[in-house]
C-alpha cells in the first residue's frame, strides 16, 4: 500500500492539536485515516483576552507543546505539515515575537489565519463524507475559544461569511465586546433568517463534537434544536465536580461547554434551524488535506496512473 503520513498544528485560543494522518490515494478516491490526535490545554486566549499580550509562563508552555509536537512528527516520519493559529495568536500585541521564537527554537513557521480562512479550511474537509443531509442550504457554526464563525453555503458553494470576537475563553476573560450579539442577530437576519427558506446548521469545534461523542450518535445523524436545548439545561445545574467526576470531561472542557453549546442554540435559534450536523471535522483536518493538494497530490496521483 502507498500512503504518506502529513501533519497539521491548531493553534487555538482554548488549545493546541497536533494531528497526523495517513493519507492513501488510490486511483478512485483519496483516504484520509487518522493515525494520532494530541491536545494540550495551553489557552492563549486567556491571557490575550485579559491583557493583549501572550505571558512569558504561556509562551513557554506553547514552545514545550510545540517541541513534543514535533518530536510526535519525527517519530511518525510526517512527510510535511501546516501549523496555523487563530483568535488569540491574531490579537496578542506581542504574537510576532512568540511566533518567531517558536520558528527559531523549534523550526516551525506559524501562520497566523483569519476567520475565513478557519471555515474555509473546516468546510473543505471532506465534509461531506461524513454527513448525509438532505438539505441544500446550511449555516456552517464553528465556536472556539476566542472567535465564531458563520459561514452560509447553498450548494456546497460559500455565499457569505461572517467573524465575531465571540469565543469561550474570551467570554471568561474579558467579556464579549459591546455590540457583537447584535452584530450576529444582525447579520444571520440579513443572510439566514428562516424567511429565506429552509437550512440546517453544521457544527464545528471541540465542543460540539464533544456533545455529539455524549449523544452517542452515529453515522452522521444530526442533533436536534431541542436536544441541544435539553443538554444546555441538564449541564447547567451540574457543578464543576459532577462534570469533570460523574460524566468524565477535562478540567478545561468542563468549564466551556455549556457558553459553547448556548452560542450554537442562539444561533440557531435566530436562523431557525432545526437541526445540526456534526461531521466532528476541524481546521487541523483541512490543513492535512491542504498540505496534500499544495504539495504532494500531483506527483502521488501521477505515479498511480
């Protein structure tokens, strides 16, 4: 079998992902199978958010990730990969400081991406190999620590997007900015309101997919308006405790799902959307696949012919 294996880094405002895929082309279809996943909590966005400068104690926390991350690439003999950071790297006054130190003390360049960039990446991913939905308009939702992005696609084809300083983490640090739920409101009336006919959400991020790990759902079965109600108010009377001991979540999900899982619901909620979709697929997917189709798709489909 001919396969390659390429990575990819997440730089996220909550944490950072490391992910290493196998990739297997064949002459009908190119297979995406995961060899390994790893998240470390270093939540950049709780000091960007808070000060506008990434600490020297998170910067160095960030560079020891980063250093494991790429010893996990050398042992898996990762062909090539892509690292990109988002909400909190984008905003930290000092980003270009840490960004060039990570460079010079571990060799990896870091992008520094913007919200469109996020869902293009998300959305390009195969997604649609994951989910089977009948619709034909959806409302792509990906909720992370420091940002929300709205993207509507009809016909698999991105019609408008929009990004908001609305995220988990920032909510816990500084609070969301004055004006942004109305922005959202007024945006998702200009472009999704349910007045424009039928659609269905698409969830991304670690929350959501975590929901849908709980759901036990299978098979690309989406989730309903009034599940995600019903989880929102079962989680909500549970203390710190009863979620990180009784229904086994991380320390650093426990205390962001249920403002992750209230953003998707007001969201949907305003668009009208009965459902949504959960593909469990983030940017560390579409920067792997990204990875391949820049540089290594045309000589490994051309030896297969």
């Amino acid at each position: 079998m001919n396969f390659l294996k390429l990575g990819a880094l997440d730089l996220g405002s909550n944490s950072i992902r490391c992910l290493v895929v196998n990739v297997i082309p064949t002459p009908t279809y190119t297979h995406y199978k995961k060899a390994s996943m790893t998240r470390l909590p270093v939540r950049l966005g709780a000091d960007v958010f808070a000060t506008g400068r990434i600490s020297d104690e998170t910067g160095e926390r960030l560079l020891h990730g980063l250093k494991a991350y790429g010893h996990i690439f050398t042992v898996h003999g990762v062909a090539g990969f892509r690292a990109c950071a988002t909400s909190a790297m984008r905003e930290a006054e000092n980003s270009i400081y840490w960004v060039e130190t990570v460079r010079r003390e571990t060799g990896i360049s870091i992008e520094v991406i913007d919200g469109q960039e996020e869902a293009r990446l998300v959305f390009s991913s195969k997604i649609f190999d994951k989910i089977q939905p009948d619709e034909s308009r959806f409302l792509f939702i990906d909720v992370g620590g420091g940002s929300t992005e709205l993207t509507l696609f009809e016909e698999g084809r991105a019609v408008d997007s929009l990004s908001l300083p609305l995220g988990t983490v920032r909510r816990f640090s500084q609070g969301i900015p004055e004006g942004t739920w109305e922005r959202m409101d007024a945006w998702i009336d200009g472009h999704a309101h349910p007045e424009r006919g039928p659609l269905a959400a698409i969830g991304s991020g670690g929350n959501i997919n975590k929901l849908y790990k709980m759901s036990g759902r299978q098979g690309g079965e989406p989730l309903s308006s009034l599940y995600l109600s019903q989880q929102i108010k079962t989680l909500s009377a549970l203390s710190m405790d009863q979620m990180v001991l009784e229904l086994g979540l991380n320390v650093d999900r426990a205390d962001v799902l249920v403002p992750a899982l209230e953003i998707y619901q007001r969201v949907m909620r305003r668009a009208g959307c009965r459902w949504i979709y959960v593909p469990k697929i983030g940017v560390a997917d579409g920067l792997v696949r990204d990875v391949y189709h820049r540089s290594f798709k045309a000589d490994w489909e051309a030896g297969l012919r």
